[in-house]
C-alpha cells in the first residue's frame, strides 16, 4: 500500500465526497486527508475498517495468550483434552 499516492486536501474532501466513496470501495486503499499540509486524517472503506477491528481483536487475544504463558498460566494439551475426555463419560 502507497500511502503517499492517496494523500488529498481536506478542501478535495470536501468537494468530491461522493467520488471519494466510489474510490475507496473499489480501490480499499485508505485515502490520507491532511489540514494545513499535515495529515490528520484516515478515511477508508467500511468493510476494510472491519477487517481491521477483526485483526486488532485477534492480535489482542494473542497477546493475552502470549502473556498467559510467560506468566505461567497455562495447562499441556494432554491435560486438557483428558478433562475434556472425562466429561463425555458417562
């Protein structure tokens, strides 16, 4: 992703909204939009924001894990499907 080449004013913003919708649902290239020559803002189609919270959301729960096992909290595999198979006896 060329972050560079989809950098655009806030005045093109606000003038070619709609065209902007268009772009970035075909492209799902995020579109920077800067405000006195600095970038302020990441505007992106709905569905790639989706994708996004999703990888953040997993990323989170495999950092927890992370921290969990250098934390000492955890159980072997054999012990768990064990329990596991002592819970489908009758």
């Amino acid at each position: 992703m060329k972050l560079h080449t989809h950098i655009k004013p806030i005045s093109y913003l606000k003038s070619h909204a709609a065209q902007i919708v268009s772009e970035l649902t075909a492209s799902r290239e995020p579109m920077i939009i800067t405000q006195n020559g600095e970038a302020t803002l990441a505007v992106m189609d709905i569905r790639s924001f989706q994708e996004h919270e999703e990888t953040l959301a997993l990323l989170k729960v495999l950092a927890l894990g992370q921290r969990d096992i250098e934390q000492g909290r955890f159980r072997d595999a054999d012990d768990v499907l064990a329990s596991i198979e002592h819970l489908d006896q009758p």
